[in-house]
C-alpha cells in the first residue's frame, strides 16, 4: 500500500498581517477603555486622599511618615501631610487636564512614597501596593501618549 502526500509550495509573500476593525465609537476600543480607567482612577484617587490629609477621616496619615523625614521637613508631621495633600491635589488635577504628563507625576510621587515606607518598619506591604500603582500610572503615562496629543508651544 502506498501514500501519496501532496505538498503545497507556501507562499513567497509574507503573510498580510490581519488588520483589526476601527470600532465605531473609541468607548468600544479595549485600550480605550483601559485607558480612561485608568485616568479616572489616578485623577479621583489622588485628589480624594490628597483632601483626606486635611481631615484624617479614612486613616490618621501622619503614622505613615517615616521618622526621619518628619526630623528633615519643618514642623509636625500634620503638618507635612498638609503639604503632602497639596500636592497629591495637584498631581490629580494634572491627570485631569493632560495625562501624558500627569500620569509620570503621580508615577515619580508614588516612588516617593515607596521609599518613604521601605524606610520605616511595618509597611512593606502598602509599599508593594504602592508599587503596583506606580506600574499603572507609567501605564497610564503610555496610553496617554497615544490617546492625549502633546502641548503645542505656539511662537
């Protein structure tokens, strides 16, 4: 009994890549998506907890700072988270406005925070969390980088 294989020559050609559909509306897009997630998260979360450093409602935030910066800023550590608030403010509302740039300042001040409770016993775990959130705001840096056109400087 024999076999008879046929064989087929492959095509010289590179296969065409396979293009995915436009969708209709950019809300149908997955990476849209993502990306206003994204920039609805880092512009609420900062700004609610950048407020709460003014009432201590969610968490008494001062038990956060590490002693050693409390001995290097003026004043208490209240009083830092005071400082802390404002810029977690302003970090929100630059998510806000123009994300391509936002999201890499949320992304430098969670480092800032990172180091702040690696450097202070007991809070390993929010640092990882932390971190995560660093990881989503760079990512949230890069989706804007397609989705938020850059400042134009006019002369």
């Amino acid at each position: 009994m024999s076999a008879t294989i046929e064989t087929t020559a492959a095509p010289s050609a590179s296969p065409a890549r396979l293009e995915e559909p436009e969708p209709a509306s950019p809300l149908r897009d997955a990476r849209y998506q993502a990306y206003l997630l994204l920039r609805v998260g880092f512009t609420v979360a900062p700004i609610v907890f950048g407020l709460d450093k003014f009432s201590n409602l969610l968490v008494h935030w001062p038990k956060y700072l590490a002693p050693w910066i409390n001995h290097l800023v003026p004043g208490s550590g209240q009083e830092f988270m005071y400082f802390v608030g404002v810029v977690e403010i302003v970090a929100g509302l630059a998510v806000l406005l123009k994300p391509r740039y936002g999201a890499y300042l949320v992304a430098l001040w969670l480092a800032g925070i990172i180091v702040n409770l690696l450097s202070y016993s007991g809070f390993y775990d929010i640092a990882l969390r932390d971190f995560g959130l660093m990881l989503a705001a760079l990512t949230l840096g890069r989706l804007a980088s397609v989705y938020d056109p850059p400042l134009r400087l006019r002369r």
